[in-house]
C-alpha cells in the first residue's frame, strides 16, 4: 500500500505527464505557457493567460529538474524568460495579474497571490539551477511586496487597491514561498516573512475553537460576517497542516498539534465517506456547501498525511493511497494521456469544460512528497510483513529531504 502507487504516479509523471505538456502546453510560436488545453488535449490559444500559471509551470519543471528529468531545466528556464520579459511592470515594479496570449498587459493590479507564485517559482528555478538570477529577482520581488502590499495593521493587502474582504489564501502561497526560498537560500529576510505569516495564521486565519481556517475576514482581520465567513476549504486545512509541519522543521516552533486539528476537521467533515474524494467547501460547523471536487484539494489531503507522519509518525498510508489511487484511476485517467479531467460533482460526475495547465502544480507537489517519503513507507510495510512471518525487521528509516 502507498509503494505502488507511488511508482504509479512516477510512471504518469515521467513517462506522460512532463513530456505531453513540455510540448503540448508550451506556446513555441508566442512564448510561455497555455493557461488551458481543450477537453481533446489541444491547446485553448486564444485566452488571456494568468501569470500565476507561468510561475506555476516554472515551478513544476524546475522541481522536475532536481529529481532527474533532463529537459525540465529548460523548460523553465524558457517560462523565467517569458516571465521577466512580459509579466514585470518596469518602472512601477511588481508583476502583473494578467497577460493577453501575445504577451501584452491586460491587467497590472498588482496581486498578493500572483506575487507568492513568482516568489516560489523563482525559488525553484534556483534551487535547481544554482544561477543567481532568480534570487534576485525574488529579491527585487518582495521589495515590491514589502512597499506596496503591506497592510497598514498585520499581513498583506490580497490586490491594491484592496477589494472586498481580505483573505488568507495569498498569504498561506506566501508562505510557501517563503519556506522554499528560505531552504534554498538561508537567506533571513525570507525566515522573518515566514515566522510572521505562520503567527498571522495562528492568531488571525486559524479558530482554535472549530479547528477551522478562516478564509474571509474583515479589515481587522476578523472572521467576515455570513456565509463568507462561514466557508470553509478543506483543502486548505490540509495544506495549512503541510505548511506548518515544514514551517516546525526549518524553524523549530512546535506546530504539530494545530497540523493534527486541521487534519482531523478536514478527515471528518470534508472527504466523502464512501469514494474518499476532498470536497470542495463545508462551513465551519461541517455542513456541506459544495460536495464536488476539484483535483487539489485530494492532492492536499496526500500532503496532510505525510506531513503528520513526519511530525509524529501517524501512519498516513491508508488515506495517502486511497487519495492517491482517486487521482490515478479517475482524475488523471482523462485522454491524452497525461492530462486530466479537474472537477467532478457529489456524484461523480465529470463538469470540467477544460484542462487547466494550474493543476499540474498540484499533482506535482503531493506526488513528489509521496516520492520522499517512500523508502520510509516501504521500510513500515517491510516492518509489518517481518512481525507477521516472525521476522525482526529493522528500525522504519526516517524519510528525508
């Protein structure tokens, strides 16, 4: 259990998935990347293109690059490019939210979420290639963050000029952001950002009474009124308790007990009894608001998992595999191979009109924290089998990064 699936998504990973959408998902005449392929795997050309998707690709084929797969250095390298070259705003500085497919500003509202994805990407990029130049421009990137983003009381503005209610999905990818190139880099600005994001998350984003994470809030950073207020992701409760489990390695603060509160709410009120699938949204008393569900919130829940079994040695493979064969045997069972089909309703229906490239980032992060971890799942199975047949097993190796 856990093992063969594990070698399963290896298979669709590097034998489909990166070689499809290094040629597929790759725009060679205009640069960049498609934001979406057709239900038959053929690019959409002709839409607007989120930069948050570029960032994202970069991402994927960077990570891809350290675990062995020769073009994906390339690839990203090719996205930094298009990534420089057409998403920075000159003068004004910062990044912005939306291209045309000819690689024009369509809209420069400077985004808290789309700045986090430019953070991580670069992170990667140099992570996986050592170059310089990506640091920097991270650098040059939360100069813009801590100028222009910054709220007048705690956190961060989600766009600016500040719309509606303010959220704490920005600042969760900011945080991400910041632990990769924190871990990538040593460099201390990036470890204060992240101490203050996990204690913005612990005082403001995260109800201790319900277990829940607070996704709209008020200017003062209170849980928003009705049903806005109310909602509540499990997918973000299980990627919060992944977050804070690498937030407790790096930076030694004990965060297990809210990863294990996050886990358990989302475990008992937003996966389906019977296929296992994440919902999409409940509210915080568990009533059911959306019972479909997208492709990453099940990615979440293998993330989740893995990381209490690191905190603490929770055995995470019955959850880690079932989550983990629902994505191999129906999202990621669409046709071409390699790509998917994102969102399914309450019964199972498929509703997703196309194939978002954003999900890729997903996949690829929950499949290579499964990968990490292998050699110690399979060393707890090789355990199990020793005591049964009357063997002494070794001692369960601890996974590594």
């Amino acid at each position: 259990m856990c093992v063969q699936e594990a070698e399963r998504a290896r298979q669709w990973m590097f034998q489909k998935a990166l070689p499809f959408w290094a040629e597929v998902g790759v725009d060679r005449v205009r640069g960049g990347f498609h934001e979406a392929l057709g239900l038959d795997g053929r690019p959409l050309v002709d839409g607007d293109r989120r930069l948050r998707v570029t960032c994202r690709q970069i991402y994927v084929y960077s990570h891809a690059a350290t675990l062995g797969y020769q073009p994906g250095l390339g690839v990203a390298w090719d996205g930094f490019e298009y990534l420089t070259e057409k998403g920075w705003l000159g003068r004004q500085g910062g990044w912005a939210r939306l291209l045309t497919a000819d690689g024009q500003v369509r809209d420069a509202t400077p985004e808290l979420y789309d700045h986090a994805f430019v953070l991580f990407a670069l992170g990667w990029l140099h992570r996986a290639s050592g170059d310089p130049r990506p640091l920097a421009w991270a650098h040059r990137t939360l100069d813009f963050v801590e100028a222009q983003l910054r709220h007048p009381s705690a956190g961060f503005l989600h766009t600016r000029p500040s719309r509606g209610w303010r959220l704490q999905n920005p600042h969760m990818h900011l945080l991400e952001a910041s632990l990769v190139l924190y871990e990538t880099s040593g460099h201390a600005r990036f470890a204060e950002l992240a101490v203050e994001l996990a204690t913005l998350f612990t005082g403001r984003f995260y109800d201790p009474r319900s277990a829940t994470v607070i996704e709209a809030l008020t200017d003062r950073l209170a849980r928003a009124p009705g049903p806005p207020g109310r909602r509540a992701e499990p997918g973000h409760h299980f990627e919060w308790a992944w977050l804070l489990a690498g937030y407790q390695r790096l930076l030694g603060e004990p965060m297990a007990e809210t990863a294990r509160a996050l886990t358990a709410f989302g475990e008992r009120v937003g996966v389906h009894p019977v296929t296992g699938a994440t919902y999409n949204a409940v509210e915080a008393d568990g009533t059911l608001v959306d019972g479909g569900s997208r492709t990453w919130p099940n990615t979440e829940r293998v993330k989740a998992h893995i990381a209490l079994f690191e905190l603490d040695g929770t055995d995470p493979r019955g959850p880690v595999a079932q989550s983990t064969r629902l994505l191999l045997d129906v999202y990621l069972a669409h046709r071409p191979a390699g790509t998917w089909m994102d969102h399914f309703d309450l019964d199972g229906n498929p509703i997703a009109t196309t194939i978002p490239s954003a999900t890729f980032y997903h996949l690829f992060v929950a499949f290579a924290e499964l990968w990490r971890v292998e050699p110690a799942l399979r060393a707890m199975s090789q355990r199990e089998e020793g005591r049964r047949d009357g063997r002494v097993a070794g001692p369960i190796l601890r996974a590594g990064r």
